[in-house]
C-alpha cells in the first residue's frame, strides 16, 4: 500500500496534466464548428497516417507472392508465345488442320536450398515429379539467365546442378555471331565462368555477351549466359582463352523458371543408337 502512495505521488502531477489537458481540447473542440472540424481533420490525418504505414508494411510483404503469381503468368504466356512462334514456322501445316507440336515448356520453382561454396554445387527446388518437374530440364533466372539443370526428382522436390559445378558443361556463343566454345567453371569465382575453344578469328571484344547455342539438350538458343571480362589467346590450340561474369546472380537466387525440351528423349536415344553403331 505505502508503494502504491509512494508511485501516485511521483507521477500524479504529469497525469493530472493529461487529464487537463484531454479536458481543455475536449471544451476546445466543443466551443465552435471551426475547432470541432480542424481538430477531426487533424485526428483523421494521423490516423490515415498510420494506417498507410500499415498498409505499405502488408504490401511490401505480399509482394513475394505477388512476385510468383507474376512469374507463374509469366511463364503461361512463354508458353502461349512458343506455341505462336512454331505455329508461325509451320503455318502451313496449320493451314491443313496438322497439330502444331510445341517443342518446349516453361514453369516456375522457388529455391529452397542454393549451395556455392562447393566444387560440386546444386540447387534444390520446391517442386517434383507431382508438379511436372522432370529430369534435364533446363534451368534459368526468371529474366533469362544460365542456372543450371535438374538432374533428379522426388515426388515434392527437384535437384539441379549448378553452373558453379566444375561437373557442369554447356556450349555458349558469342550473341548475334556463330562463333561458339565450352562454358566450364573452375571452381573458384562463384561470379565467373569461363569460355574456351572460341576461335581466335571471332571477333570478339570485352563486353560482349556470351548466350547459348542451343547445340545443349537442355537450353534454349540464345540463353545469357555472361558477358566477356578478360580474353588472350592461347597460342597451342589457336583459340580465345575467354573468362565471363555471370549474367546470374548465384548467391541470390529465389525463383527459377524451369524449361522442358519435348524432344530430348527422342535425340537422346536417337544419339545413343548412332553412337553404338559407329563402336561396332
């Protein structure tokens, strides 16, 4: 009891001066109209103040699944795009009722596990075989940069290897030019890859971007894949020796798009059966 005494009357002075004061706008907001709307008009924009403070924290944490609901549109409409472009290859074909196979099709995945500091680095991905995910399928940024590709899958979950593999090989070529080489990591620089077998005759600079050839069963033509840093030639195999920067940002992944060729299986096995035909 002789507590409580003790706190009111070390703060009843600063709550009486509340109290007076919450009377005095009280009367003060009561006195006139004038008074009455400038005082609502100020409580009005405090409160509109803080409720689009709260407004802005929601949307700024909806924007991720805003953002994959973009991503999800926008890979429907990729596929609605390759649809029209081979249709436009095969128009006439189309013209006589034939159906239009469509070579490729894209999907979204989120990254649920990125590892580079490895040699042998992957990806684990949010979807499986449930979701359509399957084996060799290619996969990129969501503006259109080398990743890697799935090399296994669960029923839920998919694994893909990454560019930052030193197991990893794709072919790339220099945009707009046909002059290609062999895209590799050393296991060093998880923003750098590196290029060789590019013909010395290329013409070629610092600067330029590497995308690629679509000779790869798992990637589209012309995928970015870096653009050009440092080059030299290396005299014994009269070829650029040629080190990239990453077009992807690979410690900062979140959500991929995944590409599936159609007609990988058939090449593959098409490929297989020349091979044992030239061992016999």
């Amino acid at each position: 009891m002789l507590k409580l005494v003790e706190f009111i009357k070390k703060v009843y002075l600063p709550l009486l001066f509340v109290v007076l004061e919450i009377v005095a706008i009280h009367y003060y907001a009561h006195s006139n109209s004038y008074a009455e709307a400038r005082l609502l008009s100020t409580s009005n924009s405090i409160v509109g103040g803080v409720y689009g403070s709260i407004s802005g924290v929601s949307e700024y944490f909806g924007l991720r699944k805003r953002n994959r609901v973009l991503l999800d549109e926008m890979a429907a409409l990729q596929n609605e795009l390759t649809r029209y472009r081979e249709s436009e290859v095969y128009k006439e074909l189309d013209s006589l009722g034939a159906e239009v196979e469509t070579k490729f099709s894209y999907m979204t995945a989120r990254v649920v596990r990125n590892t580079v500091n490895r040699q042998h680095n992957y990806l684990t991905l949010n979807k499986g075989q449930r979701d359509g995910v399957e084996a060799d399928m290619a996969v990129i940024t969501p503006d259109g940069a080398m990743v890697g590709y799935v090399v296994s899958c669960s029923e839920r979950y998919a694994v893909a290897i990454s560019i930052l593999n030193t197991n990893f090989n794709a072919s790339g070529k220099l945009a707009g030019d046909g002059h290609s080489g062999s895209i590799y990591w050393d296991g060093f620089d998880v923003h750098r890859v590196k290029m060789h077998e590019l013909s010395k005759y290329a013409p070629v600079e610092v600067g330029d971007t590497i995308v690629s050839t679509g000779y790869s069963h798992f990637f589209p033509e012309d995928i970015t894949i870096g653009y050009i840093e440092h080059l030299e030639v290396d005299e014994p195999t009269s070829s650029f020796k040629v080190e990239l920067r990453l077009a992807a940002d690979m410690t900062r992944l979140n959500d991929v798009v995944l590409i599936k060729n159609f007609d990988i299986y058939e090449l593959t096995a098409l490929e297989a059966e020349a091979n044992s035909l030239f061992r016999n």
